[in-house]
C-alpha cells in the first residue's frame, strides 16, 4: 500500500508546473509561495478538524524550523525559475534532490548503499545537465538561464534537507501537526522575504478561473500530499522514495507538452533518458531483500 500512495503522490507533484505557470497568470513567485502555504495550513487544519476533533501545532522542536523553512526556499526557488521559462523547468528538482538524499542516506541516516548507487547518481547528475541546457532552465533566445538553474538547484536541495526533517519527526509526531506546523513557519519565513520585497505583493494580471484552479490545486498538494509522503515515510527509506519520486520528471514533461504545449528540445528528452536510466541502476537494490528491508523500517 505504501508504494501505491507514494505513486499517487508522485503524480500529484508532476502537475506543479502546470499549475505554478497557471497561477503565476497574477501572483507573484513569492506571493505564490505565501498562498501554497496558507491554503495548504487551511487543508491540513481541517483534516486535523476531521481526524482530531481539535488544532494542535508544535514548534519545539528545531527540525520542525529546519523543514518549514527549507521548504519555503523550495518553493521561493521552484515558483522563480517556473517564472522565468516553461512549465517543466522544475524537472530539474528531483535529481537534485534524489543526489542529496543520497549523501543524506550515507552520511547522516547511515542507511547501506551499494556502487550502483553511487554511479545511477552520477547518470543522473549528467542528466540533470543535459535537462537544463536542453530547455528546461532557458532564456528566450534559447540560452540557458544559469539563474533559472540556480534557483532550481537550490530548490533542490532545499526540499531534500525538508525530507530529512520529516523523516526525523514521522516515527515521533503526529504527520498532521507535523506538516501543519512546518507548513506554518515556511509561511511566516516566506512573509519575512515579502516584507522585504514590496512591490512582489501586487498582481501582475488579472484573476482567471485557471488560475484559481491551479492556486487551489498546488494548495491541496502542499496540504494532503505532503501529508500523505509522510505517512509513506514511515515504512520506507527515505532514498528509495526519493528515487521514486524522481519518476515525476518524465510526467512533467508530458503535462508541457500535452496541456501547455511547450517545445521540448531532444537534449532535454535524452537528459530525462539519461536520468531515468540512473534511477533504474539505482531501483535495482529494491529488490526481494530490499523490499523486506523497507517493509520492516
């Protein structure tokens, strides 16, 4: 069942894109950053309402801090560099965060990894490249847009320090207050960047139906997916969800193509292969063993 969900919640991160690019039609990043937050606070809060009967946050402890404000410099930095190119230029997050989830695993949670591990990591980082300078993190003339990237980048490895923080909380802490109270610091952290930044706090467009639907729909991602993650992290190991996860990437460049219809550049599909194929070296540790590993974690 944990694989399943975890599959679900795969997907539902694949459409962020769409969604950020539709949202962005009058917010600004940082302003879209603060209402994913919010409404995700919101959904969480009713399903605590529902489950609890009551609201409860907590921020005593530090890793509560760690991964609401990794998660608000993810979130800054994906809905930045979705701004300034396509839809799919977050595909660039996964990989970077399936790498270091890997340093993570070895160093900090000293879960066992194997040389295939490490080379499927190299595959990917090669991938992720290619990705970016195919299209994915691009200027307008078809350069590639290094601040893009860099945002991106950051993002990356931002959400894979926020994984850490769950990871370290899920076995200890209620998931719903868990994430309710994450998501509210990365709220408070993300209001702190707006104070100063001013002139990000007014619309840049009018408010479309689209637009709403996809500011509701990243809303509910952040809330019950994330929610749903942490549940699945109970029973998993944190690497092999995040190898998982990065099988987003590919039905990310999908929704570009088949709802945006935004060009994708051979470079950038034989980045994605090059990536998928460092994943796969890397799944092949999931076997029968493996998974009586995970099952028992």
């Amino acid at each position: 069942m944990a694989y399943v969900l975890l599959i679900l919640t795969t997907v539902a991160f694949s459409f962020g894109g769409v969604f950020i690019k539709s949202a962005e039609e009058f917010l600004t990043a940082p302003m879209l950053s603060l209402s994913r937050f919010v409404l995700g606070v919101f959904f969480l809060s009713i399903l605590q309402l529902l489950r609890r009967k009551k609201i409860r946050f907590t921020f005593v402890s530090p890793w509560i801090w760690v991964g609401g404000i990794s998660k608000a410099v993810n979130y800054l930095g994906e809905n930045f560099g979705v701004s300034r190119g396509y839809s799919y230029g977050n595909v660039i997050i996964p990989p970077v965060k399936t790498v270091v989830i890997l340093a993570i695993s070895a160093l900090i949670l000293h879960e066992k990894l194997r040389v295939r591990d490490y080379i499927g990591t190299v595959l990917c980082t090669v991938g992720v490249m290619a990705i970016a300078m195919g299209g994915a993190a691009s200027t307008a003339t078809g350069a590639t847009d290094w601040v893009a990237f860099a945002a991106f980048f950051i993002g990356g490895v931002a959400v894979a320090v926020m994984s850490l923080a769950q990871k370290k909380l899920v076995q200890d802490m209620d998931t719903l207050v868990m994430n309710d109270s994450m998501f509210t610091v990365g709220g408070l952290f993300t209001c702190a960047v707006l104070a100063f930044m001013p002139g990000q706090l007014a619309l840049t467009g009018p408010v479309t139906s689209a637009g709403i639907f996809g500011l509701l729909a990243l809303g509910l991602i952040t809330g019950v997916a994330f929610w749903v993650l942490s549940e699945v992290m109970k029973v998993l190991p944190l690497f092999v969800i995040s190898v998982i996860q990065s099988g987003q990437s590919v039905l990310t460049l999908i929704w570009a193509v088949l709802i945006r219809h935004e060009p994708v550049s051979p470079q950038a599909v034989a980045g994605t292969l090059l990536f998928i194929g460092g994943i796969l070296l890397m799944q092949l540790k999931i076997g029968k063993k493996g998974a009586a590993r995970a099952a028992q974690k």
